[in-house]
C-alpha cells in the first residue's frame, strides 16, 4: 500500500512538472509572437479602421492620425504606474478622414488626494495631432461595487459600454501612445509579461516534491529497514 501510494504520487507530481513547463513552451511561443509585432511595420489608421479583427494585431506599433475628443476624456482611478498611484487618461481619438475612433491610453498622471473629486488639467492639442502608439488591450478591470460607471473619474472602462456613451464607431481594441509631447503625461507602461517564470518556478516546486517523496519511500522503506535488519 505504501508502495503504491509512493509510486502515485511521483508520478502525479512529475505529471504536474511536465504540464508546467509545456505551459512555460507556450507561454514562450506567446513571448516570441508578442515581441515579433513590436519589430513589424506601424499600421497607419486607414489600415487599423479596416481591420476585421485588430484584436490579432495586438502589440504592433501604429501612428496615427486624427483629432482629440477631449471633452470625452476618461481618468481611471487606482492605476500606479512606477510604484506610484495616480490615473490613467484615456481620450478617444478620431481618425483623420473617417468615422472611425480609437481609445488612447495617453498616460498616466497623479491623483489629487486632497480633493479627490478634482481631476487634473491635461494639455490637450486642437487641430489634426500624429500620435505614436502601440496596439494594446484596453486597461485591466479592477473589482468595482455597483452597476455601469459613467463620469469623469471610473474605476474601469468597458470598451462596448463606452461606444454606445460615445454613440461613435470606436474601435474594439485601444492604443497605448509612447515617446514625449510635453502633455506631461508618464508613458512608462510595463512590459507585457506572459508569466513563463511563473510556470518555471512552479515546474521546479513539483519536480523537487517528486524527488522529496522519492527519496523519503527509499530512507524509510528501502534504507532504514536494511540497516535495522543489519544491526538485529
């Protein structure tokens, strides 16, 4: 019985190793295709409005261009950026020459904690603006109490709920604009991370509980008896 029951549970957690480190595989493969997009050609907006799918463009750089519409800018609250709490501000951007529009992520800037309900001033250019950017998700959604936000400062954005506050064509998928355009905005977005470390470290933690349990069945099966029988 104790036996089986040691031969069960080596193989169980080598299984569980081997099925995190074929995670970490394809979370390398991910990693490969992500960093693939980085080094493409920038889509311009013609090519990113005519997208059936811009999902699957996801991380390929684009410029833009096209007009702000900064009287619909969002702030979303508790987003640190660099160890520090502030908002993100995101502004919809229409593209020059069609209806289309994109959400930009734009930056990130500190929170007035004195008067939490006070926004900051953001600069933001009239006219026709060329934007950097890169093709991202839209901002992670945090746990909120209560229904559909609305207002200048949300704790999350949903993409469908806020095209039809729009009532314009905003695309599925937003923009995270980069470089500097003295707006005063902190464009220091994290690295996308597909957690292949994480899978790694988990790897090691199974296999090393396989050889643990091993090495107990041979001491006190194996070892322990051979030498109790040696000194009796």
């Amino acid at each position: 019985m104790i036996t089986l029951s040691a031969v069960l549970a080596v193989s169980g957690t080598l299984a569980l190793g081997r099925w995190q480190l074929s995670r970490a595989a394809q979370k390398v493969a991910l990693q490969a295709s992500i960093d693939a997009k980085a080094v493409m050609p920038k889509l311009n907006g013609a090519t990113l409005a005519m997208l059936t799918d811009p999902a699957i463009e996801l991380h390929r750089g684009v410029t833009l261009r096209g007009r702000w519409i900064g009287e619909r800018t969002v702030f979303l609250d508790n987003r640190p950026m660099n160890g520090k709490p502030g908002l993100y501000v995101l502004t919809p951007l229409q593209l020059e020459g069609r209806a289309a529009v994109v959400l930009l992520q734009r930056g990130w800037v500190a929170r007035n904690f004195i008067d939490r309900a006070s926004v900051p001033r953001i600069d933001t250019a009239t006219g026709v603006v060329e934007v950097q950017g890169r093709i991202a998700p839209p901002p992670g959604k945090l746990y909120e109490l209560g229904g559909t936000e609305s207002g200048l400062i949300r704790q999350n954005l949903d993409l469908a709920q806020f095209r039809a506050e729009l009532g314009l064509p905003l695309l599925t998928v937003s923009v995270q604009q980069i470089g500097a355009t003295g707006d005063g905005l902190l464009r220091d977005w994290p690295r996308p991370d597909t957690g292949i470390d994480k899978h790694y470290g988990y790897a090691v933690q199974w296999f090393a509980l396989s050889a643990l349990i091993a090495l107990l069945y041979v001491w006190f099966q194996i070892v322990r008896r051979f030498i109790t029988a040696r000194c009796s």
